[in-house]
C-alpha cells in the first residue's frame, strides 16, 4: 500500500494545539499540527496548507490541501475542532478519499 493510500484510510487524525491571540489557530500551525498527526500515524510526512486560520471553537472548520511526497495529487483535508480547554484545541483531520480537480 502506497503512502498516499495509507493517508486515505485513515479516517481521522487528533490532534491539540494551542489557540492564539482572540481564540484563533494560526493557519500555518493548523497545517504543521495536521502534518505532525498524519504522519505519527503512517510513518510519513506528508505536506499540508491551509489558506485560512481556525477559530478555536468547537465546531469550526477550514479546509486544506494535501499532497504526499513525490505525487503531485491535491486532496481536500478537512479539520475540526472538537474541544477546547483553555488555550488548547483539539482537532480532528479527516483526508478526502478522491482528490480535488
């Protein structure tokens, strides 16, 4: 099994990071933290951007793009935050099984 497709298996990543500044997940530390869960999972680091921050609220949402080494496929990833205590939230990953285009 490829690395990508061991990206698609997996249902979802937890993560926590803490909020910064009015209760907001800067978009680059969102990205890094959703790198750091995906790959303690599949041994590899695959690369992750999102455009926008994430309120650190439970609920929120931003979609990011993922590709994974030398494969030049982008697919959605999805993160939300699923609690937050105190300046930490903690977020689900979840990789969209078709890639975007």
């Amino acid at each position: 099994m490829s690395r990508l497709s061991l990206l698609l298996a997996l249902p979802t990543a937890l993560t926590v990071l803490a909020a910064c500044g009015a209760g907001g997940l800067a978009s680059d530390d969102v990205a890094t933290k959703a790198e750091d869960a995906l790959e303690k999972q599949v041994g590899s680091r695959p690369d992750i951007t999102c455009p926008d921050d994430l309120e650190a609220t439970v609920g929120a949402t931003t979609r990011c793009v993922l590709t994974a080494g030398d494969d030049p496929t982008e697919y959605g990833v999805q993160i939300t935050v699923t609690s937050v205590d105190g300046d930490d939230a903690t977020f689900d990953v979840a990789v969209d099984e078709q890639p975007q285009g």
